[in-house]
C-alpha cells in the first residue's frame, strides 16, 4: 500500500475532491496552513466531515460494488451467462482482468476513506474547542465507526473463512494516519481491533440525538446547529453502531454476544415510534412506493447518483450482455412463488419497455414526487437484519420461530409452521432481504456454506470454498509487504 500512502497530502481535503489516492499531492508545510484554514470553524469541519460519507457513497463501495454490484455477484443474486461481460467475477475468476482490476479499486478506496477518517480524526484532535464536546463527541464516534465498518467488510472480503481458522491472515489495521505500511493482520487479531473501535464509538454516541428524537428532527439543544441533530439516519449514528455491532460479532462466531446487540436494537425500536416496519401500502404505494423500507432503517446512505448507477445495471433497455437480472425461475424460488411478499412485486417486475421477458429490478428506481426522504438512499443498516441475527443466535427454536414469523408478518407473509427449521428459514430470508444490499455472499462465507443455488443456470448449486470465498489480496499490497 506504499504506493498510495507516499501520495496522500492531507486526506481531509477529500470532502472536496473524489479522486484516488494515486492523485494526491505530497504532504508540503502549507497543508498544515490549509488545514488550519478548513478547520477554523464548524462549517469547514462539517465538510470535511460530510465528505467521508461521499466516499461511502462512492461506486468503488457501497455506492455500488459493495451493494448491487461486485459481491451480489458473488452471492449468485443475478444471471451472468457466457456473453455477459461480468460472467468472469460470477465464476470467481479473481486472476482475470475485471474481477482483478474491480477488487484493486475497492480495496484501494476502502483504504484511502480509513486513511481520511484517521486524518479527520487527528485533526479534530488538533483543533479541539472549535466545536462543542458534545458535538466533537458525535464527530469522532461517527468516525471511528466508519473505521471499523470498513474495516470489517475488507476482512469479509479480503479475509479467511473466519469460521474454519482465524488464525489466517487477513488485512492490515490502520487507527492512525500513517504513511507507511502496517502488517498484515490475522483475522482474529483484526476482528479485535474492530470490536475495539466499535466500543469506542459507542461511548462516544451514548448521548446521539437518535435516541431521543429519531432520525430527521430534534428539539434539544443541539438545534443551534442542526447538522449534528438532524437526519440521524443518514449517519454512522449510536444504533447503526449497535447493529454493526451485532453483525461483528455473529461473523466472529459469538452468537451469546450478536444476541445481545440485536435484542436491543429490537427493543429500543419496541420502545419508540421511530422505527416503524414500513406498511404494505407504503411499500406497494403505486406512485411512490418505499421499496427500501425507509421507516426501519437505522442507517442508509444517500447517494446523488444512485438512479444512474439503477440504470447502468438493471434498465430493461440494456441487452442481455450488460444488464443485471436474475433468471425468472431462481426468482421465483427465492420469493416461493408469493408476490404477497411486497419484497418481491414492487422490486421485481416484468418491464414494459425494453423487450425484456425476464423481471428487473426497480429496487432503486427514482419515484415520481421528489419530496419522498427515501430517494436516493441505500440501506446499510435495518430492523430486519436486527430480527434475522436475533433468530439465527436464539438458544431455543421456537422463539427463532416466532422473530422471523414478524419479520414475515411485515412483508405479508403468514407465519412459519412450528416444525421449521430454523437454519433453513433465515437462510431463505437473507436471499429475500438483502437483494441490492450486498449482505447474501457475506452470510453464505460467515456459515461456510458449501453450496450455493447458480445464478446462471436453471438449476442446480456451484461448489464453494476457500476459491471462492476469498478475494486475494491486490497485487501491490502482497508486494509491499
């Protein structure tokens, strides 16, 4: 990562600039005049700040590659046949020229928003007292758990199978903005770094607006500047934090623990109204309907371009070679033949324009009334996940049962039968849940499954393993070390 690091001048200037790290200057005495100049106030450090989440926001990350793009391909969510231009990175060819060149760019962006995190942070560090304790607090905390997230999702990327040895190395862990290479972690040794910075940032948020205002407003005395108050939900906040948490530490194999976050996570959203699972009618609304389930995210990301990118993958006018669809009988197994699954209908339709006879996706496609706080966000964190982890890890079946039976009861679905099973049905939840959102191939790597059902064929699983499942490091990060 040498080659990144030498040409980063000050990170924190990425609020302004969406470039890579190779575009960087080298750091010169006037950065630090620079930095003053950004700093002398909280406008110029709410910049800074809000530019951390445009490069979450960027199509290398969760803008794309992370969500709907690269690892949905991996977790076999769409049909890549042999013409498709993608059909390399459905066969885990990670040696070949666009899986390669795909994973570089994410593995170098990932890196260089740590970098910038760990830059804002020393900076706010440096000019403490330009903002309030309380909001310096929310600042750091936000930023350390950015850190962490992308942290963990390169180790679920990039890492070992946690599952069968977490001794194997993983990734290296950067908590200060350095400019030299850190070493190559195990997977366990990383897990605990990441564990570590999400605890710290939890006792930063302990008093984040969240809790006792929501998402879009406030009323406490944070209204002076309503940048730290107000949409909530569009932040690395104390619950989005939480679930995170949550979803660690079940990737960690500690299910007592993933328990525990989940559950209050379920029980504070229990205890407001500001998390309400979203209606039927708001979902299937035919003018504007909210097929993200806005109203149980805890924290989604909002991304101007996201229509954009809607039409580069899924548009029913691309042809065969380009678009992003799955075949219509895997769908329909997925969704169990039941459009009263308002997952399904309002996401997934046959289009009327484009000849297509296959369903496409319209999860992310723009509705027509601009004012809906839904547009352009892609969820990252959400009740649902909340409900998943809390079955999967319950010690007694049927109260497995009983949380995913809610889960159905809110995507209008009737309940489970008491003689489920209880592995086989949250699996068959995360493949309904998380279409667009990046998080099926993650789970099948987290249980070490060793079939997964092809996306390109009509029938029949693709064999899984360690081939599979681990990305290889870049290049020019096994070089340097």
């Amino acid at each position: 990562m040498n080659q990144y690091f030498n040409k980063i001048a000050l990170s924190i200037l990425i609020a302004f600039s969406a470039v890579s790290c190779s575009n960087f200057l080298d750091v010169v005495p006037q950065d630090k005049i620079l930095e003053s100049q950004i700093f002398k106030d909280e406008a110029g450090m709410q910049n800074v700040h809000n530019g951390l989440y445009m490069m979450l926001a960027s199509d290398e990350l969760y803008g794309r590659q992370l969500t709907m793009d690269a690892v949905d391909i991996l977790g076999q969510q769409y049909n890549m046949p042999a013409s498709h231009t993608k059909t390399k990175m459905a066969l885990y060819a990670y040696a070949e020229a666009n899986p390669k060149k795909v994973f570089t760019e994410i593995w170098q962006k990932a890196f260089t928003t740590i970098l910038s995190a760990n830059k804002f942070l020393e900076s706010l560090e440096e000019h403490s007292g330009i903002a309030s304790p309380e909001k310096a607090n929310l600042l750091r905390g936000e930023a350390i758990a950015i850190r962490a997230m992308l942290h963990f999702d390169m180790l679920r990327l990039y890492g070992p199978i946690y599952k069968v040895d977490p001794s194997m190395p993983s990734i290296p862990y950067y908590d200060a903005p350095v400019t030299s290479n850190n070493p190559i972690l195990s997977a366990k040794d990383a897990m605990s770094k990441i564990l570590a910075d999400i605890d710290a940032a939890l006792t930063l948020l302990q008093k984040d607006p969240i809790l006792t205002t929501g998402k879009y407003k406030a009323t406490n005395d944070y209204d002076a500047n309503p940048y730290y108050s107000q949409n909530r939900g569009m932040r690395m906040n104390y619950l989005a934090v939480k679930c995170l948490k949550a979803r660690v530490l079940l990737y960690a194999g500690d299910k007592t623990g993933a328990s525990t976050a989940a559950n209050e996570v379920i029980t504070f959203a229990k205890s407001t109204t500001f998390f309400p699972w979203t209606s039927f009618l708001d979902a299937t609304n035919s003018a504007n309907p909210d097929k993200i389930f806005s109203s149980e995210n805890f924290f989604a990301l909002s991304d101007y371009t996201l229509y954009k990118t809607q039409e580069d993958l899924f548009d029913s006018k691309l042809g065969d070679a380009m678009i992003y669809s799955p075949l219509l009988n895997r769908l329909n197994t997925v969704f169990e033949s039941n459009d009263n699954d308002y997952r399904s209908l309002p996401s997934w339709k046959i289009p009327v324009v484009g000849g297509k006879t296959q369903k496409t996706f319209f999860k992310y496609a723009d509705v027509p009334d601009s004012r809906m706080v839904f547009r352009l966000q892609i969820p990252m964190f959400k009740l649902s996940e909340m409900y998943l982890i809390a079955a999967e890890t319950a010690t007694v079946p049927a109260d497995g049962i009983a949380l995913l039976n809610t889960l159905r009861y809110n995507r209008g679905l009737t309940n489970l039968a008491a003689t489920a099973v209880l592995a086989t049905e949250v699996t068959k939840e995360y493949r309904k849940e998380f279409m667009g959102e990046g998080q099926l191939f993650f789970y099948y790597k987290r249980n070490n499954t060793t079939a997964i059902p092809n996306g390109s064929a009509a029938s029949g699983n693709i064999a899984m393993g360690a081939l599979q499942y681990v990305v290889p490091l870049p290049d020019a990060e096994i070089n340097f070390q």
